[in-house]
C-alpha cells in the first residue's frame, strides 16, 4: 500500500502497518465535520485568537 502525506510518500508492506495506518485514518474519519457544523467550529476558533496588532515598521 502506497500512501501520500502532507510531507512524504509512505510504503506500508506489512500487515500491522496497513492496519494501524487505516485504524488511524478510520479515526480521523469520524471526526470530520461539514458545512454548517464546520462553520461553526471555524467561527469559534476564530473569535478565540485576538486580532493581529501593527508593529512599528508594518507596512499598512
């Protein structure tokens, strides 16, 4: 089994591998949130970073 990363392309040739990689997978799956739910999500998280601030020498 071939597989890409974000940074790297793995071979996974052995049984346990395969196994692990897609339990993993199969775990993220379940989290995966659309739409209106995502949205949400997004919106939270951006209200909880505070606003950059100009620092002396940023070009407006």
């Amino acid at each position: 089994m071939v597989v890409e990363e974000w940074h790297a392309e793995l071979w996974l040739d052995d049984a346990d591998s395969v196994t692990l990689y897609r339990r993993v997978w199969d775990t993220l799956a379940q989290s995966v949130l659309y739409g209106t739910d995502a949205q949400h999500v997004i919106s939270r998280a951006l209200r909880a970073v505070p606003p950059p601030t100009a620092q002396a020498g940023d070009r407006l």
